[in-house]
C-alpha cells in the first residue's frame, strides 16, 4: 500500500485536522508542514510552530518539517536547526526537509535537526520556479547528502511537481517525473514520493450556493505512475503557493474531497449577516451523491458537517472549514490508498 504525504500550510486549521486523526490512521500518514511567515517575525513564527505541533501532534507520528519561507530566525542562525531542539526535548520526531539550492549553513543544521531525532530526512526536489532536473539535480543531491552526513537510505525524496491544474500539465509532469525516476530510484532511498497539488489559489469566482466540481488532477497524475510504485502527495485542500491570509469574512464555503473530484460549496449569508447559511450548505451536502453514505463518522470533519446538517450550533468560521475539509480530505485519501480503484 502506498504511504500519504500530504503538504501542509502550519496553520491553525491543518493543525486541528492533525489533531483529530484516529490511532489507526498515524501509521498510514507522513505530513509535511511548511512553516508560514509571522508577521512577529521568524523567531515568533518557529516558536507558534513548536508549540502548535506541542498541541497537536498525536503520539507516534514523525512529522517533516520545511523552513524554506522562514530559514532563520531574528538573530540570523537556521530555524529548522531551533525547532528540533525544542522538539526534541518534548520527545517528538520531525525529519528536517532539504532543498538543493540551501546554503552549506541550512544544509549542516538539516543534518543537525536529523541526527537530534530519528536520524532522516526529507529531499524535496522541484520549486515554484522549476520542475525536478535529474540531471542537473544529482550532483546537488550528491553535495547535500555528503554536507548533512545523511545516507540515501536515511532520507526520503520527494518529487515535487507543485502546481498541476489540466490534462497538458499532467502529461508533461508523468513525463517529467519518469525521467526522475529512470536517474534516480536506483538509490537505496528510504522512500519515493510523488507529489503536486490541483487547488486552485482562490475560489471566490465560483458559483454560490450550488456544489461545483474541481478535477483533482494531483490525484490523476499520480495514477498514471502506479507501475513505478511511489508513494502519494498532495497539498490537500489548499494550492501549492504559500497564499496570504485571506479576507476577513469569506461566505461559507467548503472544499469537500470526493473520488475524482473536489466539490466546492460557497453559500451567500442571510440579510441579517453570519455564518448561519453554512447550515444550509451542510444539508446539501449529506444529501448530496459524494456523502459519504450513513457514515457521518467517516472523519472527525464529517462528523462536525453531519452535525451542521441537523443545525446544532455553531456553524464555525474559515477556520473550521477549513480543518473540517482538510480531515475529511485526509481520511479519503487514506482510505484510496488503501483499496485503490483497479488501473
């Protein structure tokens, strides 16, 4: 069965999905949270990430950690090098993310991160500006794997594709990620990975208060990869790209995983303002085909939306929503991974 890693903003609402994720599933899951910029500075933005992972992480789960958008903190020295510090004194394992293009300096503190816990760590090759180059990228791995003293065999490789958004982008990424693979996956590494995201940055010009259906073309690409036998990755609910916070107040909205598809529900307010219209988005939705059927304990998201649906208070905010798609998303995807449809 091929393992999950699923890309993940440090924000509050991924961080209550993590919190809600059942025993059985830990085992199953790999996440890998990006740390987001604070506008307290790099230092505020480790210390906010230590402690959301302090209340959130469950117990047994090893979580990857990328510092690419805060690499230091006030003072100038590695952030991922402070994190594991902290993390390590309260017994929770992360494995440090490498990008090719880091510094000696970040690379040498990755190794550090790594050999403070359970001695991995994670290759992420690809960026928002270039698609993985294996023949530019193996001397690359070659230094950062002699400048962290990590073996092949300690670290997992991720490759990142980012953004797939059509059937061209997914043809050009199999190819692309085939051509990784036939240089690259004759090292012993630890695992291989797959990943890329098909949300789109905004969902503000969809429809209102009607379901819309988004191909999860992320989803598809992997597929077509299955004879090579990597693992799955996916940016869950959210796009690629580190986004700003949005706008105070969005309209109720959901980002609801399905077989294929995401569904998007976005529901105009009431004249008397309030969020109380998600109540009517969540009895469309478990009334809707891609509910899932008599199970409303599917996930701890489907249970809070089953709840909306009977209008048991409260409705939530963006945040909510958020988590509460995001946990969906992350037991549906487990669960493909555990019985995936036949090729």
């Amino acid at each position: 069965m091929a393992g999950y890693w699923p890309v993940l903003k440090a924000r509050e609402g991924e961080f209550k999905a993590l919190g809600r994720l059942r025993d059985h599933e830990v085992s199953r899951i790999h996440p890998l949270f990006e740390v987001c910029p604070s506008d307290g500075g790099p230092t505020k933005s480790g210390l906010k990430f230590v402690r959301k992972v302090r209340e959130a992480a469950p117990s047994g789960l090893t979580l990857g950690v990328d510092t690419t958008h805060v690499r230091v903190n006030d003072d100038g020295r590695p952030l991922i090098r402070e994190i594991a510090e902290d993390l390590a004194q309260w017994g929770i394992p992360i494995a440090p993310v490498i990008r090719l293009h880091d510094s000696d300096e970040q690379l040498s503190a990755c190794g550090e991160a790594a050999r403070l816990h359970n001695g991995t760590a994670i290759i992420r090759l690809g960026s928002p500006t270039a698609d993985p180059d294996p023949v530019a990228d193996t001397p690359r791995i070659s230094r950062a794997l002699s400048v962290t003293k990590i073996s092949p065999d300690r670290c997992h490789l991720v490759v990142d594709m980012g953004e797939v958004a059509s059937e061209r982008d997914v043809s050009r990424a199999e190819q692309v990620i085939r051509n990784v693979l036939d240089s690259l996956d004759n090292q012993p590494w630890a695992s291989i990975v797959v990943a890329s995201g098909a949300m789109p940055p905004a969902i503000t010009s969809l429809p209102r208060n009607e379901a819309t259906p988004l191909t999860r073309w992320d989803w598809k690409l992997w597929r077509r990869l299955t004879d090579r036998g990597p693992d799955f990755g996916d940016y869950a609910i959210a796009h690629p790209a580190m986004q700003p916070s949005g706008a105070r107040g969005p309209l109720p909205s959901l980002r609801y995983t399905a077989s294929d598809n995401w569904w998007i529900y976005r529901w105009a307010r009431y004249e008397t303002g309030g969020n109380d219209s998600f109540y009517d988005l969540c009895q469309a939705l478990t009334s809707s085909d891609h509910w899932p059927v008599e199970d409303s304990d599917f996930s701890w998201g489907d249970s809070e939306l089953a709840r909306c649906a009977r209008r048991q208070p409260g409705p939530g905010g963006a945040t909510q929503w958020r988590a509460w798609g995001t946990s969906h998303h992350l037991a549906h995807v487990m669960g493909e991974l555990a019985s995936p449809p036949a090729s």
